[in-house]
C-alpha cells in the first residue's frame, strides 16, 4: 500500500532507521517503522492513511512535517527527506527539504542509516552510503559525519551510542568515544526527561555496569549522577584502606540485574551506598567508618530523584526504605543476631521484604564464604 501510494504522489519513499537495523540483526521487532520520503510525509501519511480501513486516527505535525498513525499495534511514522543545521546551544534544528542521502546523513550512527527502498524500479534494495553493514558486522557504533558534527548538533546521541553499545554489545568507535569526551559537557543543553530515558534503558541491560562504566569513562557521569561518581577511589590512612564503592557498586548492580526487570529494585541497588562518599572518615580506634550513610543516602535519594525528574510516587519511598534497610541484612550476618533483630527487620521492611532480600543476596561479595553461608542460613526461615 504504501508503495503504491508513494507511485501515485511520485515520491521516491524507503523505509529508514531503527527498524532496518533491528530486521538485519534479526532482534524482536521493533513497535515503530520509519518512512523517510522525497517530498511531503503528511501528503504520503494521508493518502497511506486513506486506504487502510483498520488504522487509528492520523496524527499530524505540521510544524516537524511528520504525520503518523498506528495500525495492527505497530506505529507507522512518516517524514520528508531533509537537510538539518544546528545552532549551538539547542537540539532544534533548522530544517530544510533534501535528497535521501542529506537525510541519511543527519541521522545518529551509520548502522541508524540504512535505508531500504520501496520504489518500484529498485523495491527492497538496501542504500547505505556510510557502510552500516559493515559496522553492523563489526559491531561497531559509528556517526555518518564528523563525530564532533554528529554529537554537537544534537549532544542526546552521546547516550544514545551508550545505550546502543551497552544494548547490542557493540563497541563505540575510537574517535567518536573521544569527541563524547570532549563533548560531554554538552548534555546540559538536552531535557533530563531524555536523558534519563537512555539511563533507564542502559539500567535494564543484561550487564548494566557495561554502559554504566562507558558512561563514566566518557565522563558524561560526573554531569548526570555525580554522587556515583564520588565514590569512587581508595584511601589510605595508616596502612589501612577501604574498598572502591564505585566499583563495588556495580559489581552489586550487575550481581541483581538476573534477578529483576524491576528497574525501581536495580535503581536501589545503584544507590545502596550512595552515603558514603559524603559519611566517610578514618576513626584511629576503628578504622574506616561510613557511619549513619543508610540514612544520608535515603535522604539523598530523595534529592537526586527530584533533580533528575524521576517518578516521586512509590518508587521513590520504595527506593529510600530499600536503601536505608539494606544494609541492616549485612548485620544479620553477625554471629550475635537475635531472633529480635530479625523480626524488626521483617516487619520494617513490611511488603518489600523480599525485594530487599533480592538486594541483599546481590550485596554480599563471593569473597566472604562464611558471611554467605550465614545469610543463607538466616534467610532460609
Ligand atoms: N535519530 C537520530 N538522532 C536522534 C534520535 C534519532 O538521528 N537523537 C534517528 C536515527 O536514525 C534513528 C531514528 O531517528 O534510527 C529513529 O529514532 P528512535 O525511534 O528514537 O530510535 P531507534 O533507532 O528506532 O531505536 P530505539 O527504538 O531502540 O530507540
């Protein structure tokens, strides 16, 4: 139909981006298809429109020259090839009408690029000027332009190459990681909303430490979580040292991601020990001392949840009481545990015990057999 309709108007149409890619990587498919037409996406959105009886009403956007409508639970998204400039403190860009290939050009990473034709003197074949096959191959996360070009035009795809790595397991091409570098910076021009929507989609990986460490290396951390980012190092003081809490952080992250598609749950494991950095100090009688960071931490939770516009209903009180309980398991390994301890901790922690439980198992490093087999033994009620 939709080749048909794009004959009729005489507009060469293809089918762009994400979906393309995931077709060729045989991944689930995708819930949106992106048309890119030389000429008027409304026009070829509304006449594609016309003919199909079951689709839902068409939207359209005049002011981005885009019109879309969903039909059998898919979301079919129509647009006019262009041609995109910047300014250099906004994502908007000034747009005007362009071939295919000015079109591709404008888009994130070469393997986003891909176009296949709907035309009928070339139906099906594949158009890619930017060898995102080969990327694909390779696996790698490459930009069409210049890399500095790509990210500073519009500095959200910096966490898009992220979450594209961490997603696929693809590897972030050389050049294009230090322009991130270089650029990180400019992630305060892009709406925490969009931002966050990335964090959450590298949170729900298989491995998040992966996208969270490239997050970091990129230094693009440090602008969106910095509270993470201070926890990170060892210090010496008369010998003695503590461990690394950035890292052990995400060991614990990584440890509960088989466990739960609860993001909220995998967001508590992420801040568990968020109170450390600022808690921290060397007592000459007992060391290294964190002391009272359970509730730091639940109070900074708070803090952090607001300034990066997450949901402040029941993930936030879920996320502080896990934060702050969470440590208290760990002492439930000690040998001198009461029975009483243990109640007040299962009725403290009331519906979420279980969750919590998950966290705590997720906590405690291989390292220490007779801690574990402790835990076990309490936890096996
Ligand atoms: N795109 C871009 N720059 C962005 C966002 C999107 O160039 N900041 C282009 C890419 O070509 C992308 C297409 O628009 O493939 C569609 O974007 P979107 O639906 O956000 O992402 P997908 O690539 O489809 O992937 P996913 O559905 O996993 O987000």
């Amino acid at each position: 139909i939709i080749s048909q309709s794009a004959k009729e108007l005489g507009q060469e149409t293809y089918v762009v981006g994400g979906f393309v890619r995931d077709f060729l990587l045989k991944r689930d498919s995708k819930k949106d298809i992106d048309f890119v037409t030389v000429g008027s996406g409304i026009e070829l959105a509304e006449k594609v429109h016309s003919k199909i009886t079951d689709a839902s009403k068409l939207s359209v956007f005049k002011r981005f020259g885009t019109a879309n409508f969903k039909w059998e639970g898919i979301d079919l998204e129509f647009v006019g090839a262009r041609r995109e400039s910047y300014a250099e403190d906004s994502r908007k860009p000034f747009v005007e009408d362009g071939s295919l290939e000015d079109d591709q050009k404008r888009r994130d990473f070469t393997i986003n690029a891909l176009a296949i034709s709907l035309n009928e003197e070339n139906y099906g074949e594949l158009i890619d000027p930017f060898d995102g096959i080969g990327d694909l191959e390779r696996k790698i996360i490459r930009t069409p332009l210049e890399p500095d070009v790509t990210y500073s035009d519009d500095p959200l795809r910096m966490m898009r190459a992220i979450r594209f790595a961490a997603q696929l397991g693809f590897e972030i091409e050389e050049n294009s990681f230090q322009s991130i570098q270089k650029n990180a910076s400019r992630i305060d021009i892009v709406s925490k909303e969009r931002v966050m929507d990335e964090f959450q989609k590298i949170m729900m990986t298989e491995k998040p430490s992966t996208g969270l460490k490239l997050l970091d290396d990129a230094g693009l951390m440090q602008f969106i979580l910095p509270e993470l980012v201070a926890l990170r190092g060892v210090e010496e003081v008369e010998g003695q040292t503590h461990k690394d809490n950035f890292y052990h952080t995400l060991e614990v992250v990584d440890n509960i991601a088989p466990n739960t598609e609860n993001i909220w749950l995998r967001w508590a494991a992420l801040l568990h020990d968020i109170g450390k950095a600022p808690t921290k100090r060397y007592d000459k009688k007992i060391g290294w001392t964190f002391h009272s960071h359970e509730f730091v931490g639940s109070k900074m939770v708070f803090k952090l949840f607001k300034r990066l516009k997450l949901p402040l209903g029941h993930p936030l009180k879920f996320v502080q009481k896990i934060v702050l309980l969470s440590s208290r398991p760990i002492a439930l390994v000690d040998e001198n545990v009461t029975d009483a301890a243990l109640r007040r901790l299962l009725f403290d922690a009331g519906e979420d015990f279980d969750d919590l439980i998950t966290l705590c198992k997720a906590d405690i490093t291989t390292k220490n057999e007779r801690k574990q087999r402790r835990f076990k033994q309490n936890f096996s009620l």
